[in-house]
C-alpha cells in the first residue's frame, strides 16, 4: 500500500510527490495516462527536431528566488536555465502603429510607458503600484494555503484588508485609470499567458504575469521536457514510482473518505483494471474533472460536492489555443529567441470573434516562440499560438488524431496559413524559411491531457474564481487534495507552488516548516550523468524497467542501426508495442520491438534525425548498459473492432517505411501466414531494408519513389494503393510517419477495410 497516490503527472502533481517522497520519506504512486511524464510540461519531436508544447519560458528563476529553490530542490539541481535576451516579449501593434520590446525590470517598464504615453503618466505609476499590491495579494494567498493553521487566521485578514483592486476585471481596471486605448491594448496584450480576455479576467492574473516576468525570463536547458525526467529520477531514488499509460477512471471514497483509486493500464495491447489503496489521494488533472468525473456525482459523496461542482459550472470555461510548429531552414535576420506578440485587433479582444477570423485563416492575434534558440537545440523552431474557444471543434469531438477527415484538415490547414502569414508580418522572412508545418488544436489538447475542451489554464482565472475560494488544495473529501493550476494559479511556476501548497497541507501543521528547511538546504553535487538508481526490474504497472545490455550493434545501411539487447531476464511482448530507451541521462525515446518476446530485444534506429536518440544508436557499442522500459503501446484499430488474428480476415497486409518494418519483423519471426503480403516504401534502393534484416518474409511488394527498379513499383505506397485498389476483406497494418499513415488509412478505409497502426 502506498502513502499517497498522485493522479496526473503535470508539474503541480510532480512537485508535490516530489515533496512528499524527498522530505518525508513518503512512498508515492503517480498515474500518468500519457506515454510520457509532465503533462503540458513536455516535448514532442519530429526528426531530431523538438518542441515545447506548454512552456514558453519562464520568470522569477535567478539564484536564490523560491521558484528557484523548489526547482534545485526537485531535480537535484540537474536542472539547468538558459536566460533569455533582456527584451524577452516584443509586442507588436500594427494599427496603433506600436512595436514594443518589454525591459527586465518595473522600474524600466515605467519609465518606457512614460516615454511613449506622457499624457499618461499619474496613471502610468499608479498602474506600477496596483500590479505590485495585487501581486503581493495573490502571494499572501499561496501563504494562507502553506503555513500552519495558527497562522492562517492572520494571513486572511492581510488578504481582507489588502484585495484592493486585485478582483477587479482587467478591462474594467483598464478602461477606468486610462484614456488612451493604445495604452490600454499594449498592456493587455499578452493576456494569452494566463489564457482569459481582459473583459473576463481579475486584475490579479494580469498582475501575477507583468510581476512574474519583469526580472527576466528563463528557460530549461535542453527544454521542458528535461523537468519531468529529472524530477522523476528523484521521485524514484527516494522509494515512489511512475506508471505511464495509466487511465485512472474513479476515486474510491469509503466513509466518506478518500482511500485510492480505480485504474486501467493502457500500457499493453489489452486493457487491465485495477485498484491501488492509500490513504492519501491528490488529484493533478484539475477540479472540473475531479469533481465531474472522478467522484460521484450522486449520493452522499455528490451531496458534498454539490455546492463546489455548481460553483465550478457557474465559471464556464477558459480558452483553449492553435498552435502550429514550424521547422525552419533556418532563423530569420533579427531573430534572437525573444517572444513576438503580434495583436491586430483594432479594439478590446473578443475571444469569439478571434476564433471566427481564426477558423477563416484571417487571425488576429498570435504568439510567436522560438524553442530551438531558448533550449539551446541545434534546429531551427517556431510554435505560432492563438486563442480559440473549443466550441469551433466541438464537430469533431471524440475522433482520434489524425483521423478527423477532410474537413479538419483543410480547417486546420487554413489556419496554419493564416497564422504564419500573420507571423511573417512581424517576422520578416519566416514564411519563406518554413520546411515542415504541424498543427494542434483543442481537439489535440483535450486527447493527451484531458483537460475539457483544451481548456489547458484549467478554472479560468475570472473574479468568480477567488470569491468562491476555488483556488485551494482542500476538498470537502476526507483525505483528497488537489494540486497543480486550480489549487493555485497557472503557469509552471504558478502549478509548481500550488504542488507546493498541497504538500504542506497533507503534511500537517509541520508541513511548511519542514519543506522550507529542505529547500534552504544545500543541494549535494551528483554526477547525473550515472543513473540515480541501479535495478534491473522496476515494476511500472504493465511495463517494467530493465537494464539491458547491448549484445551487437551494426549498421543496414548508412542511416539505419540495427541493435540488440540482451535482459537480465526474460520479457513477454507483443508485435506492435514499443520499449522507452534512455538515450541520454534525462531523455527517453520510443522504438518499436523487432523481436519476438524473451531475453533478446531488436530495435531498428533511423539516426537521419541527428538527435540524441540519432547520437546514442550511432555510438552504442557490444558491452554497453542500457536503461529500457517495456512494454507499451499496441495495435490502434481505426476501423473495427479488435485486433486479434483470430478476429482477421483472410488477409493481413503489411505497410511500411524505413525502420517502420519493426514491428512486422516481430510477427514475422511470431508466425507468417501464406497470404501475407508485405508492401515497403523507399525512395531509393539503397534505403530498402527487407534484403538486410535477416528475418524471412512474405510475399513482398517494394515501391520505390525515385528510381526505376526491376522488380518494384515505381512510386510511393499511396500511388500503388490507388492503382491496385483496396482488398476490403484484408486486414491492414501500418507503420510510418504519422503523415504517411493518415494518408495511407485514408485510401484503405475509402475502399472498406479495417486499419490498424503502431501508436506512441
């Protein structure tokens, strides 16, 4: 039995089992339904290329800050940051005619708004001062929730006496101290940072991002998915545990009390249901979902949370964004890593009309980052972000990624366009260096975090909010917290010191007293590039933590490794699931098994992606040790139901690209059938590895895209489909670049058969 279960790994759920496991020797279970660790605060890569897909950068991080001390304390002080350029937010107002660059300190913001607005000066300094108050108002809250309860009675009567206009809306504060509404609108520009418009929004959002970011701005060194790693690593080298792939479907309450949790691992091909128990429950997934789907919503448990559930519905929602992620062939000239906001908006922002011009490819407004400049990486990134409300996508709730039709789409093409239009104006050039384009949408949000409609600030940060005394990590259950955005406010370190609250409450009066002593501490030099621990079988839930070593390492062809790994013992797995392989001391990477279960495990590594997973295939040699998660992922149907072969057709039909054979290699070796068919895409023959791999294969069609080949087909695998047609009786598997994929279910599930494809 565990001492506490953290639902959801994002940074609030983190840190807080971070506290718990580091100062109190607590032994915590965290449940992340994702593949990977960190919630919002990770990466995704295409290529070798990456990008940050919540965390954008980050104030308040110079030595000796508390955000500073709890990020050293958390990671061991593995983490390390980049500091950005002084001028880390340019805001760029066309029809004001007003381009921005934001200084690193509020004394310097005065006196720039006084140089460009002099008429408004009283109004200016004024301005200054309520943003500090409010800000220091919202600290006291933190404080409330941290101390011990001796203490508290005194710090809500600070809070009393000194809310001033912290509650007050944005707009409203806006439109009452100034006159000129380009002085208005360059204030409110970056409202996107806490995710509500000024006409909704309590001053004190606004209040906590301008405080937050006017001592700089910084970001994680080798990007923000280097925090979740290295936070885990310390979770498990003070006794807890991360499971991946775990869906967490119900909190068990007896006597009115928390006790733990109900859960299926979605690790391995098949779903398995289980129970784990503690008398410490601490959701990170926010208080909609908590509430609304977690808990029961009827019976005594309903009855009291009724009135927090009703209060929660009277908010509404927050926004939800777009944001396209852009390779570059290179960096524009000027380009030095600062943010760009750019705001056509000629008023007040109306979140619907914004989404409307958003939809048509004609947006407003958007936030330009650079993550490949920031986290120090060697490609040329951008991710474009504008609002939206996730009503526009509500047509297509519940499709799964990348099997949304035609319509999604050309929606989201049109929105890619616009949006990088509309970068290029203030970014001259970017259009022109643009290589590859990949959109999200609250669709996108909403299907790896499970935030309601991509609302990714969770609770909005409206006036409501603070009166209802919603942001807190106390529940009306026995035994039950809440941590992260909605236990405090949003942003990493805002979610980072809510974790921070939820650890002192569920510690007890001695809670703050303890952590802070811990934080103060100083933090021994560990040499990270070891591993924190030495086991060779880590139970995970489903998948398991081996270490593995390497039996041979070769070459198929100049870009293609081909490696094998011998465990300490042996392993069950499944054709179509994939290993988690540490590349590097904080970084993981997903490769597809190519071997039947047992001792020896095969993986086929593309290196063209010149990474770290690139870096770490290309150097492995016989002997070497490495770290290794399995099994994970399965079979995804998008037609159908089931992937048995006992459920399969006559036919299965095979499809890949490049190292995308893996996974077939492994049911090859597990059976071949007499009518198998196994279809490969290359460009040229040299690329082709069916004649290297050494496993017999099936009936084999190659099609090559570049060369004429005796022998092959001359085109890519969606011309050869379309010439030849689909066999609606088949069964089809897939497994290439998510592109490639999508446009090869779309021409088998068009002709009437079932496809099934590997997922990560």
């Amino acid at each position: 039995m565990y001492d506490a279960i953290v639902i959801g790994s994002g940074i609030g759920s983190l840190t807080t089992a971070g506290l718990l496991a580091g100062v109190a020797g607590a032994r915590v279970l965290v449940l992340e339904k994702h593949c990977t660790p960190g919630g919002l605060t990770h990466s995704f890569r295409r290529m070798g290329a990456s990008w940050d897909v919540g965390l954008h950068y980050v104030g308040d991080m110079h030595l000796g800050s508390r955000p500073r001390q709890l990020f050293d304390y958390l990671t061991g002080g593995a983490l390390s940051w980049n500091r950005m350029p002084s001028g880390y937010d340019r805001f760029v107002l066309p029809g004001y005619g007003l381009t921005v660059t934001i200084p690193s300190s509020i004394e310097e913001y005065q006196r720039l708004l006084i140089s460009l607005f002099p008429r408004e000066k009283r109004a200016i300094r004024r301005y200054c001062r309520d943003v500090t108050r409010a800000y220091s108002w919202m600290s006291l809250r933190y404080m409330a929730e941290m101390v011990p309860p001796l203490a508290s009675p005194a710090i809500h009567l600070a809070l009393r006496l000194r809310t001033g206009c912290a509650l007050e809306r944005t707009e409203h504060y806006m439109e009452r101290r100034f006159r000129d509404p380009a002085l208005r609108a360059l204030l409110t520009t970056h409202w996107g940072d806490y995710g509500v418009e000024p006409a909704r929004s309590a001053f004190v959002a606004h209040a906590m991002i301008v405080c937050h970011y006017m001592d700089g701005a910084w970001f994680p060194r080798g990007g923000s998915g280097q925090i979740a790693r290295m936070i885990e690593e310390r979770i498990r080298t003070n006794g807890g545990e991360i499971r991946l792939c775990q869906d967490v479907d119900d909190i068990l309450i007896d006597n009115g009390r928390a006790v733990g949790v109900r859960v299926t691992d979605r690790s391995g091909p098949a779903p398995v249901y289980y129970e784990e128990h503690a008398p410490i429950v601490i959701s990170g997934v926010g208080a909609r979902e908590t509430y609304s789907r977690l808990l029961p919503t009827t019976g005594p448990v309903g009855a009291l949370t009724a009135r927090v559930r009703d209060r929660i519905a009277r908010l509404g929602h927050g926004g939800s964004a777009v944001t396209v992620y852009l390779t570059l062939d290179h960096y524009p000239a000027g380009v030095d890593g600062s943010n760009v906001w750019v705001n056509t908006s000629p008023g007040p922002d109306d979140l619907e009309q914004m989404t409307e011009g958003l939809c048509q490819g004609h947006p407003q407004s958007a936030f330009v980052s650079f993550p490949g400049i920031k986290s120090g990486d060697g490609h040329a990134t951008v991710e474009i972000v504008s609002f939206a409300q996730p009503e526009a996508f509500e047509r297509w709730s519940g499709t799964r990624p990348g099997m949304r039709g035609e319509d999604y789409e050309h929606l989201t093409s049109a929105m890619a366009r616009g949006l990088i239009d509309l970068a290029d104006t203030a970014i001259p050039g970017l259009k022109d260096a643009v290589r590859s384009v990949e959109v999200g949408t609250p669709l996108t949000i909403e299907h790896f975090t499970s935030h309601e409609g991509g609302c990714f600030y969770g609770l909005p940060l409206t006036p409501e909010r603070f009166t209802a005394d919603l942001a807190s990590p106390s529940t009306p259950i026995n035994g039950l917290y809440l941590t992260g955005q909605d236990a405090g406010m949003p942003g990493i370190v805002g979610s980072a010191l809510a974790g921070m609250s939820t650890a002192c409450r569920v510690l007890g009066p001695a809670g703050y007293p303890r952590i802070m002593r811990s934080l103060r501490a100083q933090v021994p030099t560990q040499d990270h590039a070891a591993p924190s621990h030495n086991t060779t079988a880590e139970r995970t839930a489903g998948a398991r933590r081996h270490r593995a070593t390497v039996q041979r390492s070769r070459w198929l062809t100049p870009t293609t490794r081909d490696i094998t790994l011998e465990l300490p013992e042996c392993a069950t797995w499944e054709a179509g699931q994939y290993a988690l392989v540490r590349v590097a001391p904080f970084e993981w990477r997903p490769y597809s098994l190519a071997s039947t279960p047992g001792r020896t495990v095969r993986l086929l590594v593309d290196v063209r992606t010149k990474g770290m997973g690139a870096s770490w295939a290309s150097t492995i040699a016989p002997g070497d040790d490495v770290d290794l998660e399995l099994p994970y992922g399965h079979w995804l149907v998008a037609t159908g139901q089931g992937t048995s072969d006992a459920e399969a057709p006559r036919q299965r039909i095979f499809i890949a690209t490049g190292t995308g054979i893996a996974p077939f290699l492994a049911a090859f070796e597990a059976g071949r059938r007499d009518e198998d068919i196994l279809i490969v895409g290359c460009s040229r023959m040299e690329d082709d590895l069916t004649g290297r791999v050494g496993t017999p294969l099936p009936q084999l069609i190659r099609c090559v895209s570049r060369e004429a080949a005796s022998g092959t087909f001359h085109g890519r695998i969606t011309d050869y489909l379309n010439a030849e047609g689909i066999d609606p009786e088949a069964t089809y598997y897939v497994c290439c670049s998510a592109r490639i994929v999508r446009d090869i279910s779309r021409i088998i599930q068009a002709g009437g058969a079932r496809v099934s494809f590997e997922t990560f």
